[in-house]
C-alpha cells in the first residue's frame, strides 16, 4: 500500500513536470543583437547568452567571433570563451545561462556528442562539468535569413540528461518605449481655451477626406481622442498643390495617406490603432445599418464633401442618430465658402432648412454641381478649415462657459448657417447690405445667419427636421433622400 501511493506521487511529479512547457525569455536588446548576427550570417556561427541563474531571462549576448568553423560544424572554443565569461560575471554581474547558434536548413536538432566536447551535445556536457551549480542551459538553435525565414528552435537542456532537452516557448521581453513627446506639456499649452480631457474623451466621424484632412490632422494634434475617417478617394498628382500631400503618397487611399500624418503625432505609435480608423468607402455605397455602427457613438459627425447628396444624407443621418454635425462647401473660384451646422436640441433649424434652395435645385431642377474643387488653393481652404475646426471646438465646448471655445451659441442658438468672403471681389447683395462698399474694401468677412426652421405658413415643411423648431423631435427613416414625387 505504501509503495503504491509513492508510486502515484512520483507520477504526478513527472507529468507536472513534463506538461508545462518551459518559457525562453530575452530582453529585447539581446534578442535583436542575436538575429542581426547568428540570424543572418552563413549558418554555423553562435554565441554566448548571459543573465540571472534565478530567473534564466537573457539580458547580454556575446557573438563569438572565435568558434571553430568548417561551414559544417561550429565548435565554441573554451580558451577564448572562458576569460569573456569571466569578465562579464565580474563587470556585469551575469552569468552563462546559454548558447545559441545556428545549424544549416534542415538540421533541427543539435547534434550529439563527439568526445572532448565537441559536437553540441558533446558541449553542453563539458558545460555542466565545468559548472557544478548549473542546472539547466538554453541552447537555441536559429536557421539564418542567409537561406530562408528566420527560424529559432528554443530549446533548454537540463543537467540530469543532456539527450533529453526539450523545446520551450519563445518570449521577448520589449523594454518599455519612452513617449515621442510628452501630452502633458501639449495639454498645458491650450488647457485655457479647451478642455484637454474632454477632447481626448471626443469621438469624431468624418465623411470625406480631401481638403479636409488638414482639420483632422490639426484636431489630432489637440489631442482627439477617436477619428473614423471615411473617403473612397486615392491621392493624385493634382492633390499636391489643392491638399497638402506628399509626392509618396500619391496612389494612396486619402485615408491611409492620413494615417501617415497621424502616426507622426501619437505619443507612441501604438496608439494609433486605438485613435483612427481609416474607412477606404463610399458613404452613399452603405446601408444605414453600417452607417449606425460606424457613427453611432461619435459625438460630432462632419459633412467635409462638396458632393450634395453625400451632405443631404449626413443631414439625415445627424438627425437620426441626434448628433451634432458639421457641413461645409467652397463656393465657385473660392470668392466664398458656407459652414452649416446644426445641434440637436440647440439649433431650431437642420442645413437642410439653411439651403433648401440647393435642396430645390437639386431635387426638382435636376442640378448638377460643376463648382467642384476647381480654382481652390490651399490658403482658401485652409482658411475654410480653419472656420471648420473652431465650430467643432465650439460645438464640444456648448456647455462650457469657463473656456474661451465654450458658450458660443447661447445667444446665437439661431445661427447657425455661416459664410465667409474670401475675395474682395465676390459681389453678393447680402455681403453689400450689411457690410456696404464705400469707404471701406471688405474681405474675410463673415455673416452668421440666422436661419429659419422651415415650417407653413411661410415655408413647407422640412421633410428633414419637419420645421418644428426642435431638432430633437426629427423622425427619420431611411437617411438617404428622397427624390419628389412625381
Ligand atoms: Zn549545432
Ligand atoms: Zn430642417
């Protein structure tokens, strides 16, 4: 009976032992210096791995410049080695804890034991004779890139029986990355004029991603805490000198080429995945379905297109989902540009009451937009995009009166369709009305108007927002519009 039970202790023992498999662990430092030397070079070279006996972490590779090399076996030559070993205990305070090296493709395991220590399991015991404490050692075996994939067979060897090494699980130990750039020094910068936090808590769904990408860029370097940016466009030449992009990005989705800007403007490059999210599509392609996953936890939404109907079924979309938005367009030869917005449960009105003349133009004229991009440079739209970025802010701050970007709208709660000058000779009568012609030359001046909510007797009804005056009582099926009918 008693043996019997012995027996089963010793059982337990050894399936334990056998069932958890060893980890192999290098500090990052190591492990590159390995692969930039044994990884690369001819196979049959190797070297030297040092760390704690305790924890068998390796955290110093010596490359062995000394081993015997027949292009057929590599043989470490003890002579050479020792005195380093020596001097890296007593400088370094690390100890021999293994060996790496490299075999040509196909020889997986190490090779057995040729007498006076040669041969790898011939070493390996000369090791532990040399080395009365030592119980086990770390024996990689790499096939170099010189012929192929990287490839390290991780294997540990143990005292008890050299033949019965065992393969482990590789693991590298990265070394904490130091941040690009401190955000706490960026935050006290601009912490006067927005709330550092509340940016970083802002989701942003964006549609189109042209002249527009220098706003994300910059809302980006204010510390916004997720963009999903959407544009189905690639770069072109001509996007250069109209954009702001770069010769190597031509050929790019938009959104990627983005991407590039952004990773240049994260703390750690990490952070970039949990930021942005690139969506190479087309927004008049998706169901609403979609459009409801991609936005719906968005806390401002922006029209950045001149396409028409893309704008339209944003306007729908801001209210269906009861969010803020953002629409913006450059008028022809860039004499002017118009900034809408609205705010649900703040603005009476939605952009389609602010230009339900383009609505009319468009859905019972059969208008077609030839305006375009055509004639903008950057200047015109940076300053457009400025005007843009400001309203965002603004529009996150509403309700906070103590920053210089909060409380905007409480007394203009009506006025939320904008359009500025950017050329003294754009002739429209309403500019001439309220700002004249004579004495003064008027230029970048803006009108903030004040916009009605489209409702009878005066108007029909908005069949986006109905013209109730509350944005927040909008019912919304489809978001996409509706053409008349007939
Ligand atoms: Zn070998
Ligand atoms: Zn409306």
């Amino acid at each position: 009976m008693h043996g019997f039970s012995s027996q089963i202790t010793f059982a337990r023992t050894f399936t334990k032992k056998r069932a958890t498999k060893e980890i192999m662990r290098f500090e990052e430092a190591p492990y590159k210096e390995l692969v930039s030397t044994v990884g690369q070079l001819p196979p049959e070279t190797g070297g030297l791995l040092f760390g704690s006996r305790d924890d068998y972490v390796v955290k110093r590779f010596h490359y062995d410049t000394s081993g015997s090399r027949s292009g057929a076996s590599y043989d470490p030559d003890p002579d050479v080695l020792n005195p380093i070993i020596q001097r890296i205990w007593e400088e370094e305070g690390l100890a021999l804890i293994g060996w790496a090296h490299s075999h040509p493709r196909g020889v997986r395991r190490l090779s057995g034991d040729y007498g006076n220590g040669v041969g790898d399991l011939g070493y390996l015991r000369a090791i532990f004779n040399a080395l009365p404490n030592l119980e086990k050692f770390l024996v990689p075996i790499l096939y170099s890139t010189n012929n192929g994939k990287l490839e390290i067979m991780p294997y540990v060897a143990y005292r008890d029986n050299v033949k019965d090494y065992r393969e482990a699980k590789l693991k590298i130990k990265h070394a904490p990355q130091k941040p690009a750039f401190a955000k706490k020094a960026l935050d006290a910068k601009i912490d006067k004029s927005v709330n550092p936090q509340l940016i970083a808590n802002t989701k942003i769904f964006a549609v189109g991603c042209g002249g527009a990408n220098n706003i994300y860029e910059n809302v980006f370097r204010l510390g916004l805490g997720h963009l999903s940016v959407m544009d189905f466009d690639t770069v072109d030449d001509s996007n250069l000198v109209t954009q702001g992009w770069y010769a190597d990005q031509i050929g790019k989705p938009k959104v990627e080429a983005l991407a590039d800007t952004f990773s240049r403007l994260v703390p750690f490059k990490h952070d970039l995945k949990r930021r942005l999210t690139c969506l190479n599509e087309d927004f008049l392609a998706l169901d609403d379905q979609t459009l409801i996953e991609q936005a719906g936890d968005a806390d401002l939404l922006m029209f950045m297109t001149d396409n028409f109907w893309a704008q339209a079924r944003g306007n729908r979309l801001a209210l269906k989902l009861q969010k803020p938005a953002i629409f913006a367009m450059m008028y022809e030869r860039a004499q002017c540009c118009e900034v809408s917005f609205i705010i649900p449960g703040v603005t009476p009105s939605c952009h389609r009451c602010a230009v339900s003349n383009r609505y009319k133009a468009y859905l019972e004229e059969g208008y077609e937009n030839d305006v375009g991009s055509e004639g903008s440079l950057i200047f015109q739209t940076h300053l457009l995009n400025s005007i843009i970025g400001e309203l965002a802010l603004a529009i996150l701050h509403r309700d906070l009166p103590e920053y210089e970007h909060g409380a905007w709208f409480d007394k203009n709660k009506g006025r939320n369709f904008l359009q500025t000058r950017l050329n003294p000779k754009y002739d429209d009568p309403y500019f001439t009305k309220i700002f004249g012609n004579e004495p003064r030359a008027v230029c970048f001046d803006s009108i903030w108007q004040n916009i009605e909510p489209e409702c009878p007797p005066k108007y029909k009804s908005c069949p986006d927002c109905s013209g109730s005056g509350d944005l927040t009582k909008a019912v919304i099926d489809s978001t996409m519009v509706k053409l008349p009918q007939a």
